[in-house]
C-alpha cells in the first residue's frame, strides 16, 4: 500500500498555545487511520491540517509540511478549495444544509459545475447508495433533510462527502452524537468504503478504533506519542504513556 | 417569606400595568383613528375616496380623491426598496461574513449613526444638495420630485435592512459554511448558496422593515417631494400619504379634516398589514 498522505515537522499554534508538537507521520491509501488521545490532546486540530481547515481560524500559525500525492498542501501554489474537494470530511455533528436531502447531496457538484439533471440524478443515487442510505430516503428526496434522524442525518452528511468524488475522507468523531446503532452502521460503512476511499477517523472510542482501523496513532498533549498497526499498538505498546491510556489509567 | 412574596407580587403587577399601558396606547390610538376616519369615508363614498385621482380640499367645489397619495406612497416605498435592498442586502453580507473586523468595527458603527440621524437632517440635506443636483442632472424644472423622494428613501431604510440581515445571517451554524467549504466551495459561493438562503426569512423581515419605514416616513419626503397632490410620476412633484396628513392638518376643518384622518386611518392599515407581514416571517425564522 502506498502514502497517500505525509506530515513532516509540523508544528501549529493557536496564538500562544502550541497545540501540535513536530508531528511526523505517514497516512497508508485504502485503509482506515484512526487518531486516538484524551480531549485536547490536538487529534482534531491535526485532522483540520490535512485539508487546511484550520485556515478559517484566524490566529493559526502552521510550520512544516503536509504532503499530499507528493505536494505540500500548504505551498501557495495550492487551490484550497480543489484540495477540499479532493480530501472530504465529516464533522462531530450531522450537519446538513436545511434544504432538501436531494439538494443537499447536489450541493458539491453543482459547486463544482455540474448542471446537467441527468447526471446529478446519477450522482445522488450513487452517492446515496454508497453511504447505505439511498433504501431509507429514495422516496424522500425533496423533503428537508433536517427531518431525518440523527444517525440518517451523519450517513447523508457522508454521502455528501461522498459525491464530490474526494480521494480521502476525514471524519471528526462522526459518531460521538449517535447511539449505538446508528454508530455501528458507520462502522460498517467506514469499513465498506476504504475498499476505494483513504479513511482518517478521530474518535474518543477506542474501541471503536480497534474494531475498524488498520493503523492508530496515539495522540497526547500535542505530541505524536505513538503510531503503528492498531492489532500492535493495542496489544504491545512500546510507550508506557499508550499503555496508560490504552489501558483506562487516564483520558 | 411573606413579605417577599408580597413584594414580588406589587412588582408583578407594576409591570403587567406598564405592559397594558402600551397596549392601551395601540388600542387607543386604532379606535380613535377608526372612529375619526369612518365619516368622511362615509360622506366621499369609500370608492371615490380611494380611486378617485383629484385631490382639491380647499377648492370652491372640493375634491377628495387619494389615488395619488396611495399610488406615490407605494411607487416610493417600490423605488426605495428597489434601491435600498440591494446595497443594503450586499452590505449586510459583506459586514457580517467578508469583512475584517476593524472595517466591520467602523462601518458597524456607521450604519448605527445613519439610523439615528433624525429625518428632518434628511429632509434638508436631501433639499439642499439632492434636489438642485437632480434638477442639474435630469434638467428638469424643479429637483423636488418622486425621485428625489425615493433616494433619500432608499438611504432612510439602508440601516434597517443592513442591521436585520446582519443579525439573521449571523444566527447561521458555522457548521453549515464548515461543510460547504469542505466540498471545496469557495467562501462566497458558500456565503451566497448556504447562509443566505438559510437566512432568508430573516432577510425577508428586514425588507418589510424597510417597507414599514419607507411608507411611513413623513418629514424628509416632504422637503424633497415638492408636495403637490400630483398623480405621481417620477420627475414631478408629488405628495405621499402621510406628507398629505402633515401638510394640512393645521389649517383644515370640517369634511377636509375629517377627510385627513381617513388618509391617517388608510396608512394606519398598511402599516398594520407590514407588520403582520412582518411578524410571519420573524415566527418563520424561528421555526
């Protein structure tokens, strides 16, 4: 499997506060990366630099590099928004747009210059069917998609992602809003759509990153303390500070 | 605990008095308009009151028709909002989402000096500098006209508009422009194609605001309408609902008075029908 995606020396602030120390890694294509660590440890902060979310912050300082196919990203040379459009994400809230779930799911490609009805039909079903949803909302698609549930609601906001053909999708804890089955279904999801996607999840759910990721990284205080295949790292840690958490002694 | 429970009890009732009082105020005002307003309506006939084109309150054979008034009243408020919404609508979008917040800061600060300049200031500067400008402009004999009136209008209802929309469209999620920036949209296209529509009923208030402002506003408009109970036409001098009120009431008597306070009563009723207009879409934003 190759790199899709490499972070080297990166370093980011907010203001004062120095929230990733030097993180150094490397995102395998095709597979699920889980970012794991306690609340504040910087694994969401780091997910926003890989399609430069963190830009709309305004103190943000970034040093370092993230390469992606080989460009840093952060090179002014970058289209951001054609980088966005390359690497998804899916947020801690389902957060679709209050119009209806056809329009929502239209959205990015008409963005993108799509107009003709035929092929954003094509588009919504495909993208509908590869997030599992399209059997639940077929008949549905001009009501508002705030009507859905929750769980509908996240898989729609996949979807979404989904239909602007990105290569990687980051997903910020896409399922610490649902309940258990709703999660178990994004699970499934996840595990269905890295057969042609580069999945990064950050969740505060271990197990979560044990039943779905190939690789973890363990994430603490802004440091990149741990990172390796998730069978390894969670069952011979090589860093004491993993173990401790791993193991429940804090987090 | 008794006494406190008394003492909460007087503040209660001193406040549900001073809430009447306000209702009581709209309630006097609407039974005293409608009563002074029905008999000459009753005398002119209510049809050639409301459609009949000649307005002669002081000729020797008096004429009662406020055709013109209605219709200037409307075409300004039009012109004023076709104007007004546009650089307000833009402003709002610019100050709420684009721009840097020292600019947003100054020009903030601007829109809330702009709605508190009293409109009589309007009036005379929109006499002094817009009317002899449109007169140079359009070369026409007299500046004071409808289009002058819609101008100074237009600008008039700019803070309402700018500040209502402003606080619509920042009630957006934030999560909403994430999402869209997320597919790769660019902050405008996000701005025009996500906040705004999600904001619309918000701005949708802010433009009947404007309307509720535009129509019933009576000193500027007069000095730069010229007055004159024309049928109106953009170039000529006109005389708007309320102007028609303000300008008589001091000397008329009689069927001519009574016939002033059935204008007052026949603006009283748009201005009710905007603010239920308006109330619809404040509840919509809500929901």
């Amino acid at each position: 499997m190759s790199d899709i995606m490499t972070a080297k020396n990166l370093n980011l602030w907010y203001g004062e506060t120095h929230a990733l120390k030097n993180v150094n890694i490397t995102i395998p294509e095709k597979s699920i990366t889980a970012f794991i660590g306690p609340s504040g440890c910087g694994k969401s902060t780091f997910l926003k630099t890989l399609n430069r979310m963190n830009d709309l912050i305004p103190s943000v300082k970034i040093t370092g590099e993230v390469c992606y196919n080989g460009q840093n990203i952060y090179d002014n040379s970058v289209d951001v928004n054609e980088l966005r459009r390359e690497i998804g994400m899916v947020f801690q809230k389902p957060n679709p747009f209050p119009m209806s779930i056809y329009d929502n799911i239209a959205y990015g490609p008409r963005t993108h210059g799509i107009k003709s009805k035929v092929k954003l039909d094509e588009i919504v079903e495909q993208s509908l069917r590869d997030a599992a949803i399209w059997d639940e909302v077929k008949d549905r698609l001009k009501k508002n998609a705030l009507g859905m549930s929750g769980g509908q609601q996240q898989r729609l906001c996949i979807a979404r992602a989904l239909a602007v053909k990105p290569k990687i999708l980051l997903m910020d804890e896409p399922t610490s809003a649902l309940d258990p089955i709703s999660t178990s279904r994004i699970e499934e999801l996840a595990i269905e759509l890295k057969k042609c996607y580069t999945i990064v999840i950050v969740t505060h759910n271990m197990q979560q990153a044990v039943r779905i990721s190939d690789n973890t990284a363990f994430f603490l205080l802004g440091e990149l303390i741990e990172y390796g295949e998730t069978e390894k790292l969670f069952s011979q840690p090589t860093d004491k500070r993993t173990e401790d958490y791993i193991t429940g002694r804090f987090g | 605990m008794k006494k406190n429970k008394m003492i909460e009890r007087t503040i209660h009732g001193i406040f549900l008095i001073l809430g009447l009082l306000t209702v009581g105020c709209v309630l006097l005002i609407t039974v005293y308009l409608v009563i002074s307003g029905i008999p000459a309506i009753t005398e002119i006939r209510l049809f050639d009151f409301l459609f009949g084109t000649k307005w002669a309150s002081t000729a020797a054979q008096p004429s009662y028709g406020i055709l013109p008034f209605i219709l200037t009243s409307v075409y300004g408020t039009a012109g004023a909002i076709l104007i007004g919404v546009p650089i307000g609508f833009f402003a709002a979008v610019y100050l709420s989402k684009l721009a840097n917040p020292k600019v947003k800061t100054i020009m903030e600060e601007a829109v809330s000096l702009l709605a508190g300049i009293p409109s009589v200031v309007y009036g005379l500067v929109g006499m002094l500098v817009l009317v002899p400008a449109v007169r140079e402009i359009f070369d026409i004999p007299d500046g004071a006209s409808l289009f002058s009136a819609i101008i100074v209008l237009a600008i008039m209802i700019l803070p309402s508009i700018i500040k209502v929309s402003m606080t619509a469209l920042e009630a957006v999620p934030k999560e909403y422009e994430d999402a869209s920036l997320a597919l790769g949209a660019t902050p405008v296209e996000t701005y025009f194609k996500v906040s705004v529509p999600a904001a619309k009923s918000g701005i949708a208030a802010a433009v009947v605001l404007g309307v509720g402002r535009a129509i019933g506003e009576a000193m500027a408009v007069m000095m730069v309408s010229g007055n004159v109970p024309n049928m109106p036409s953009l170039f000529q001098s006109v005389r708007f609902l309320t102007t028609a009120v303000a300008s008589e009431m001091s000397y008329s008597s009689g069927l001519q008075q009574q016939a002033l306070f059935s204008i007052a009563l026949v603006l009283f009723l748009f201005i009710m029908l905007i603010n239920a207009t308006l109330n619809f879409f404040l509840k919509k934003e809500k929901d």
